[in-house]
C-alpha cells in the first residue's frame, strides 16, 4: 500500500541554474514530494533521493506506518533527481541535451538544487537523516560531504560515492544498447526503441539479481509463469514507460558519480569522504553485483563515523529496495530504526 502524500507533487524552480557541466538551464525544475508533518523546531526531516529510472511513486512504498520512514513521526521529502522524467529532464526541457552535445547533469546539481529547496521552500538547515538507495544512496554520500554539519545520519542501501571502473562498464552496456536501436540517430531517438529497450532489460536483470536468485526461481513466486516472462514483464515493461532519452541522461549522472568531483573536493576522493561527519550505515546486498559488498566496504573505511551493515540476501542489488521481499525490508527497517533511535532527543 502507498503511503498517503501530502496532497500533489510540487515543483521547485530555480532560475538560471548553472550545472557542473556548464550549461545554464533558464528554469531548473524539482519535482518533489512530501509526507508527514514538519516539527516547529524542523529536526524531523528525512530526505529520500530517487534512484535510476525512479519516480517518487515507484520509491514511496516504503514510507508508512510500520514501514521503514514512518511519517507519523518524520517529515519526508523525496526529490526526483534531475533527468527522470519530472525534474527538468530530456523529455519535458528543450535545454537539456544529451552528452553527445557536452550536456549532463551530476549528483552535485541535484544536491545543490535539493539543498536550495529544503532551505528556501521549508527553512529546513538540517537533516535528520539521507536515506538513499543505489543512486540515492550516491546523492546521500554527495549530501554528507557537501553539506557535513547538516547532515546528522545517512543510510546508503547499496550505493558507492565513486562509480567504480567495473560499474562503468555495466553502464556502459546500457548505454551500447539502447543506442544500438536503428531508431538512434547519434543524438536522439526517431521512433520506440524496441530493439533497444529489450537489450537493455536483459541486461539489467542478469546485473541486478543474483546468480542465487536465478538458480532459486524466486520469480515464480513473484507470480511470473518463466525467466522470458519475468524478462518481459518484470523487467522490459517498466524500462519502456520511460522515455529513453531520460534512461540515458540518467546513465550519464550515474558514469560521471565521484563525490569527490566537484569544486569543493577539486577530485579528492578520500578527503570528501573523510569530511563526512554523519553517522552512516553503509549497507550494501551480499550478492550485489555491481556496488559490491568490498567497494561499499572499501569506502566504509575512509568515512569516520561509519558502521558497514551489509544485507544477507541472494536478491542481489535488489535487495535495497525490498518491496517484493519483507525478510530484506525487516532487516532495513530494524537498521533505520537503530540509526534514528535517538535522532529526536539529540542536541
């Protein structure tokens, strides 16, 4: 059951929004989400950043009563990143291009834009908690390391702060794919994709489960009636609800992910982590395929105040976001909550 939002989505603008690959956008667009009730003192703040080829319908499943973000206590926001479709993405502004043109967005844009939202649409200063997974979880290590006394705890659900050169190539298996549709003319698609999308969702299922979860059949519990059935309605159908320029404007954030890019850290990696004060639970999937346990834990090490808590699960990097598995989503929902067990009496 989905949690009850806050009425409809609004959308934040920023105008003349200057990104890190120095395009300007004359109207930068937010798409954002809320759930529950802001605190008078504004400490209960929860902030949920989207993963790939996410909308905040599709991630809010896990905010209620008895969930893992209970809005009876915190006040959630969940900011579509930039490119997925309802922020300002390929699809709805003319502005934003795609990499073939020098145009992309990074996670330094979405947070800086994130940032500008809390502060000016809620007077919010500090987060309780960046609770993320896979690509949110790299906007919530972005968040720690940019903004370090205002972020009191994150949790990162299989997620790196740094796409490593293994994760490159699985993009980029991606992004070879879809691009090698016949309807792909170099900077833009002339047509459906079809050839494209069916490539692409076959690659991503073998990444994103695990060789276990195959060998197990846990889809056919799932109700799916074979692996091809699994594929096509599992996997390829929901990939075709988005438009595909927007999956490779995402894919295009996702490759140039290092939390230390940026001006503040000017390439240093291990002084960004290092400047990260939150207390963070690193939590990758035992099976995960491309955001390893040993990179998550690898990183866990350059972080000061960080406990590593990887998820036992054969459900791969799925295992994240459990909506199909209640044993992961007990287990990160027990971790969420030993994360803000003091979180409103803390000074």
């Amino acid at each position: 059951m989905n949690a009850a939002a806050n009425g409809d989505a609004q959308i934040f603008v920023i105008k003349d929004y200057t990104l890190q690959c120095g395009a300007t956008l004359p109207e930068a667009k937010v798409v954002y989400q809320t759930y529950g009730t802001l605190a008078g003192d504004r400490r209960n703040v929860i902030l949920y950043p989207t993963s790939y080829g996410a909308q905040h319908p599709d991630i809010e499943w896990l905010i209620g009563r008895d969930r893992i973000l209970d809005p009876e206590r915190w006040f959630i926001v969940i900011p579509n990143m930039f490119g997925n479709g309802l922020s300002s993405s390929p699809s709805n502004d003319p502005h934003c291009k795609l990499s073939e043109s020098g145009f992309w967005f990074t996670h330094w844009d979405n947070v800086r834009a994130q940032e500008q939202l809390l502060r000016e649409v809620f007077g919010v200063e500090t987060l309780a908690l960046v609770y993320g997974w896979s690509m949110g979880a790299q906007q919530a290590y972005h968040w720690g390391a940019l903004y370090p006394e205002r972020v009191q705890r994150i949790v990162a659900l299989c997620g790196t702060a740094r796409t490593t050169e293994h994760n490159q190539i699985f993009l980029h298996s991606l992004r070879t794919a879809l691009t090698a549709d016949p309807t792909w003319t170099g900077d833009r698609f002339e047509g459906v994709p079809d050839r494209g999308f069916r490539a692409f969702a076959r690659i991503y299922a073998s990444w994103a489960a695990s060789q276990a979860f195959y060998r197990e059949g846990l889809y056919y519990p799932l109700g799916y009636t074979s692996l091809e059935d699994y594929l096509l309605r599992g996997w390829e159908a929901g990939y075709r609800k988005r438009d595909p320029h927007n999956l490779l404007s995402m894919i295009d954030t996702w490759l140039r992910c290092d939390v230390g890019n940026n001006p503040v850290y000017q390439g240093d990696y291990e002084r960004a982590l290092g400047s990260i004060r939150a207390k963070t639970w690193v939590m990758p999937a035992t099976t995960d395929l491309y955001f390893t346990p040993e990179n998550c834990e690898a990183e866990v090490r350059l972080i000061p105040s960080a406990e590593f808590r990887p998820i036992p699960s054969i459900w791969g990097h799925r295992a994240g976001n459990p909506y199909q598995n209640p044993a992961d989503e007990a287990f990160i929902r027990q971790a969420v909550s030993d994360a803000l067990a003091d979180a409103l009496t803390d000074g």
